[in-house]
C-alpha cells in the first residue's frame, strides 16, 4: 500500500477517536489567569545577579568539600595497626554456558575460589557441588557431568561456550586451551559430541548490567556485543533476535562472522554502490542510512546483509538489501 | 458585510496562520480564539499524545493540560509561521510531566479496547490499524510517524522539535512505514 495511503488511513482513524475535550477545557481555563510575558531588560538584570549568587554558593560548596577531602586523606595516611589479611585475589573468571550458565573464580594456582549460578538451571546444576578449593581441572569434571546427569547436556546440544577473563593475556590464553581440552574430555567421557567455542572476554560492569537487564549470561552478552560490533549499526528487532539466539546460534553467526567480515564492502562502499545505481536510473538521493541486519536464510541460518534506506525527496523513499561479501543489490520497498 | 469578509479572509490564510491567529486572539483575552485553535488541532494534540502514552484515558488528561497551557501561555507565543512546534513543545512538557508522576507500563490492554462489531467498515478497519500501530510499534516509531501524518510535519521539522538528528528521524519513519504496511498484510512482526 502507498505510503499516503496508509498515513491517510492513519489520520482518518486518530479523528474518529479523537474526544471531545472542549467543555472540560474551558471550565479548566476559567479557572486559570493567563501569564504575561515577561519585558526582555529586566529578565537580563535579574540573571546578573542570579549568577552572582550562584557563584558565591559554588565557592562555599567548593570549600567544603576542600575540608572534607583533606581530613579524609589524613586519616588514610595513619596507620591503624589492623592486622587482619587481605582477601585471596582473584586471578581469573571463567563461565560456562550452555543453558545453565555457571561462573567460577580462580586464584594464580587454578583453584577454586568462588562458583556463582548465573539462571534457576545453574543453581540445580550446582546444588549438589562443593568446588570452592577444588582445582579448575576437577571443577569442570563435576560441572560438566551434573549438567549431563541434570539433562542440560544432552546429544541434542548444539554447543558449549567458555569465556575466560584473566589477569594476563598470556594466563587467560592459557587457561582457554586448558579449559576447552577439559570440557572435550569429559564430554567425550558421557559420550557426547558438541562443539565448544571458547572466547576471551573483559568484564566490565557494562557488560554485566546488560547480561543483568537481558537476563543472559556475561559470556552470551560478550558475544552478542561481539556480533553488534563487528555488523554496525543493527535495528533493534536485530539486536532482540540476537539476544534470543540460543548459545549454538550465536557461536555459529561469531564464527561464520569472523571468517566472512574481513571481506565485506564497507558501508561506504555500499552506499557508493546504491548511488551509482540510482544514477543509471536517473535518481538523485538526497540522503542514505545504511545498517546491517540479520535475515534468515531458506536453511534457517541468520546471515547479515545491509539494508540501505534512500531518501529522494519529501515522501519518497526506497529501501534496498546489498549481499555485504557480493554487493548484489536487490529492492525491497518503496514509499512514495 | 465587514465581518464576513474579514472570515473570508482568514479562511485564505494557511492552517499554521489560522493557528497563529487563534493564539492571537487568544493572547488578546478572546476567549473565541480558544475554540477556533481547538477546532484546528484537537486531533493533532490528542494523537501525539496517544502515540506516547498510548492509552486513551492518559492521552486526553495530556491533550486537557496542554489546551490550559496554551491558553496560559499564549501571550509568550512569537510568531515565526510555526506554531505547531510551540505547541507539540508545551505537550511535551506535560508528557514529561506525566512520565514524572505516574505508573508508565501500560498493557495491551489499554490500547483501545477492540470493538467487536458485525459491520467492518472503513472506519473500524483504520481504527483496527491504528490499534495495532499502537501496539506494536516502539514509542519512538509511533510518534515520527503521528507527527508526520497526523500534523504534517516535515522530518526536518520532527527532528528539530524532538533534538534528533535527522538520520534518527527518518530511519524511525522508514522503520515504522514498513512496519505498519507488515501489520495491513497481516504479516507476523
């Protein structure tokens, strides 16, 4: 349907139900005395000084906090002869995710140091472990084989994913060849065949609040951020489809991306390209908004194509699909 | 005679000036005015609210406040042929205001409850429609896309009133255009 056409019907339905508001808004007014705009010359003098005032309390306030901040900073310096140990520090997060998402804390010598569940399945596949002292080794035995007695890990599943974040690159690329061989083994230990992706991540509290707010786990949400970064500009029904995606999807999508996105035309690129293509039809774009977006294909498998929205003039505008590793054009819509 | 013509005369004048005239008045203490700049943009006031709040109960207490601001306000008003952005400003405000005070989640069931009716005309279709865009378009969609059809304003304009860029402002009418061509095929979103 044009657009005209379904902007018309749009109005024509905000009219009908548009209410009558005429009576209740002229009882309202009576009510009401009608402000009186202010002569420009004594606005401004009235602003003068109101910023002299503003600043003399700006002073005051800095002056306080001067106060403050020195008294506190002598009382750190004492020493208060407290003797009592610092904390064992955290040398390396690691998650698992597969539905369950278990997350696990080690110090320098890969023990355990802390086991978080990270959803309800989780809990029920730690429920019956105690890993806190255990070697990373060990702890991922048991995690692996509670999943698979807890139904979690069956033939059916597609992936594992394994996320480490440590203190040191070389640590934490060490502790992903470690941690993959191990899921291997046990895995193949409850004659089960899945592949395992293993990603390294930064955690940072970003990261954690989106995990939060999208109820997934740190290492699903490093990956979709992974896929958002290297696609551009998504539509939010993109972004949502992303977050849905089940733990294999994605992993699937962040590899196929990693091989196939050193070859895909640049946005630029594919705007020139759209350009010259109006330009044989004899159109002249007034503006471009190109964006990647994820489309099924006929075997089910998201691929990124880029949807470039071109703006003629007032009213009239067309979208086209471009292939990101072919430039192939096709169009989709058209609004006039 | 002379009042007759003076009508005829603003008849001629465009609708921003027949608003810029009945806020005049308005400012003057006519009281006339008031009903002349309802008659004009009762429906622009009343769908841009609803298509920020999207219920209907909300959306008249907005488009109410904004009337009595404007009726407050209209000595402020300077005239520069956009009188619709100063007033999409003030109803703004009182969204804002709004959000600030009350519960914001609403339902889908208080999106114009669906009427059940034997006879399907035209309007229940468009009102059908409008009840799905309420639904299912996101906040942002829906008002570029009511202030574009409903007010007739331009996306330049849109993007100014609502300090966006104007990339922001066409790729949410874009979006929201397929969208709702996506609900008219009763296609799934």
């Amino acid at each position: 349907m044009k657009k005209q056409d379904l902007e018309g019907k749009l109005r024509d339905a905000y009219e009908s139900e548009t209410p009558e508001l005429l009576e209740r808004i002229k009882e309202s007014c009576a009510k009401e005395t009608p402000s009186v705009a202010a002569p420009e010359a004594s606005v401004k003098k009235e602003r003068s000084g109101t910023r002299r005032r503003a600043l003399q309390y700006a002073l005051a306030l800095s002056a306080c906090v001067a106060i403050l901040l020195s008294g506190f900073l002598l009382y750190r310096l004492i020493p208060t002869g407290d003797d009592t140990p610092a904390s064992p520090v955290v040398d390396a997060f690691v998650y698992i995710d597969v539905n369950p998402s278990v997350e696990l804390q080690l110090d320098a010598e890969g023990r355990v140091l802390a086991c978080n569940a990270g959803n309800e399945d989780a809990e029920r596949v730690l429920s019956d472990l105690s890993l806190e002292g255990m070697q990373m080794n060990s702890a991922i035995f048991a995690i692996v084989g509670s999943m698979h007695d807890n139904g979690y890990l069956t033939l059916d599943t597609g992936a594992v994913l394994i996320s480490v974040d440590a203190r040191e690159d070389a640590r934490e690329e060490m502790l992903l060849s470690a941690i993959t061989a191990h899921v291997n083994v046990a895995l193949d230990g409850s004659d089960l065949s899945c592949s395992v992706f293993a990603q390294s991540v930064r955690v940072t509290d970003a990261l954690r609040q989106l995990a939060a707010d999208e109820g997934i786990s740190v290492g699903k949400a490093h990956l979709v951020e992974e896929v958002r970064r290297t696609l551009g500009k998504l539509s939010d029904e993109d972004v949502e489809a992303l977050l849905s995606m089940s733990i294999e999807e994605l992993c699937e999508l962040s590899s196929t991306l990693l091989k196939e996105a050193e070859a895909y035309l640049s946005p630029q690129l594919v705007q020139a390209a759209i350009d010259v293509f109006l330009s044989g039809e004899g159109v002249l774009a007034e503006y471009f908004d190109v964006s990647m977006c994820l489309v099924r294909d006929e075997e089910g498998i998201y691929r990124p194509v880029y949807e470039v929205d071109v703006f003629l003039r007032e009213g009239v505008t067309r979208s086209y699909r471009v292939d990101p590793q072919t430039g192939e054009i096709k169009r989709i819509y058209t609004a006039e | 005679m002379l009042a007759l013509w003076i009508q005829d005369d603003e008849e001629l004048l465009s609708r921003d000036g027949r608003i810029e005239a009945a806020i005049a008045r308005l400012a003057s203490g006519d009281i006339a005015g008031l009903e002349t700049l309802y008659s004009e943009i009762k429906t622009d006031v009343y769908a841009y609210a609803l298509s920020k709040l999207v219920d209907p109960t909300l959306a008249e207490d907005v488009a109410h406040d904004t009337f009595v601001q404007i009726y407050k306000y209209a000595s402020h008003y300077r005239a520069e042929g956009k009188p619709l952005a100063w007033i999409f400003t003030i109803e703004l405000n009182m969204i804002r205001k709004h959000f600030r005070t009350k519960n914001r989640s609403v339902s889908l069931e208080d999106v114009l409850e669906p009427r059940v009716e034997e006879d399907f005309t035209l309007r229940v279709i468009n009102r059908e429609l409008l009840r799905e865009m309420l639904a299912r378009l996101s906040e942002e969609e829906r008002e570029v896309i009511t202030l574009h059809a409903v007010s007739g304003l331009k996306h330049r304009e849109i993007a100014a009133l609502l300090d966006q860029p104007l990339s922001t402002v066409l790729s949410r009418y874009n979006r929201a255009i397929k969208r709702i061509n996506a609900i008219e095929k009763g296609e799934i979103l």
